[in-house]
C-alpha cells in the first residue's frame, strides 16, 4: 500500500538528475497553499513517443505535447502525470533557458490542473502562468542549493589538464553522488558550447568519444589532439596512458 502524502517518480526515460526530496516537499507546500492535500501523485518520464500514444489512445489527440494529466481523486489528491522529457528538453532549447527550469514549470503545470486551475481561454492561461511563476519563485527561494548537481560536475571537469581524459563515471565517483548516466545528461547540457568547461576531455569507460554528437563533426576529436592526445576511430589510443582519476588528483 502506498504511503499517504507520497508523491513518487518513475523513469521509463533514460534517468537524469532530479532533486526529489526537493519536489516532494515542493508539491505538498504548494498544494497546502491552496488548502488541499496530496494522497499519492505519480511522475512518470517518458519520450515523445510514449506521450503521443497516451494522447490518441486516451484523449483521442494527435500530437505531442508535454505533459498530460490523469485525476483520479480531488482530495486528497491522487493523480498520475506523464511528462514526455524529450518535450521538455526541445522547448528549454528553444526558449534558451536551463531544462531543469522548464521541467520545474511542467511539473508544477499538472499539478496546478489538480488544484483546479484550467487552461483553455486566455484569462485561464493568464492565471495558471501567474501561479506557476509564483511556485517556481518559492522553489528557487527555499530550496535551490548552492551547488546545482551540474556544477559540481562542471568543477570537476575544469580541473581535468589539458593532454588528460576522464571518464562519466569517474566524475560520479568521486561526486559520490549519481551515476556515469547523470554525469553524461549534465555535459550534454553545454551543447558543446564549452566556455572554461573542457568538456571533451571526458569520455566514456571505453575511451569512446560518446559526446561527439554535441560538439559538431570530428570537433571533439580535433580538441583533444590539439592537446596532445592520440585517437583513433573516435576512441582513446592507450586510455590508461592519458587517464586522469579525480577522485587520486583532487581527494
């Protein structure tokens, strides 16, 4: 049986940071806010395809979107949410802001629908805008660390000398803190604009070039032979010669 007040997450997306002790408490504050309860809501991340399924098979919609709601019960309120994260990651793009801010106001949008907020006609969407800008402020206010996750990963990667490579997972390693998978989805939010993060000299257990993609053709390839590192076939030529290990350099 599932805890009263719960709200849980579930992955059927690749598993990328998210603060959720964080939304938790998030949820429920916002929710008290508005003199209501939280019996049990799930997150579930899924791709644009999964979503779109969901869209014709249960509210007979053909398109994607990125996030649609499914009420169970009004209070307390029990309710799944499917956030497509592929949505997100393309409007975060287009909007140039961070995909954890755009994934914070999704959120908060499917909960807001719970809470009876409605977005069909412009004062409806005037209002429920408002409320999540007001929610979001309060999540940055009381509960924004310090140190974001991805710029823990970002001092790491800063410290990494030129000629010298590390991998995803021995960054998270060292962090102690998430996977080589989380430490891949933070990289990739440079978009291969590096500004003081070289983040081409990380690379995968392997020696793979595995974020070559976001650097543009043979660019990351380029960047570590100006440094002075052999490779071959988009991989590491003698890894363990070029191998730099955080957590022996900087414990």
């Amino acid at each position: 049986m599932l805890e009263k007040g719960s709200v849980e997450f579930h992955f059927q997306y690749p598993e990328f940071p998210l603060e959720m002790d964080k939304i938790r408490k998030w949820f429920h504050i916002i929710c008290s806010m508005d003199n209501s309860t939280i019996e049990n809501i799930n997150c579930i991340f899924c791709t644009d395809e999964e979503i779109l399924e969901i869209n014709r098979n249960y509210l007979n919609h053909d398109y994607y979107t990125d996030i649609i709601t499914f009420p169970f019960q009004e209070s307390p309120i029990v309710a799944d949410l499917y956030i497509s994260v592929d949505r997100i990651k393309e409007h975060a793009e287009e909007l140039g802001i961070n995909m954890e801010e755009e994934l914070l106001r999704v959120l908060i949008h499917g909960l807001l629908h719970m809470l009876g907020y409605n977005d069909k006609t412009k004062e409806e969407i005037q209002k429920i805008r408002e409320a999540e800008n007001r929610a979001i402020a309060l999540f940055q206010r009381d509960f924004r660390s310090e140190s974001h996750y991805y710029d823990k990963v970002y001092d790491v990667v800063r410290m990494i000398p030129p000629g010298k490579v590390t991998t995803y997972g021995a960054i998270a390693n060292f962090l102690t803190l998430g996977s080589a998978r989380m430490v891949g989805w933070a990289l990739n939010q440079l978009k291969g604009s590096l500004g003081d993060v070289p983040a081409h000299r990380v690379v995968n257990a392997r020696g793979e070039l595995s974020g070559k993609l976001f650097f543009g053709p043979n660019k990351m390839k380029q960047l570590l032979q100006s440094e002075g590192v052999s490779v071959s076939n988009d991989k590491i030529d003698n890894m363990e010669g070029y191998y730099w290990d955080p957590y022996l350099e900087l414990k």
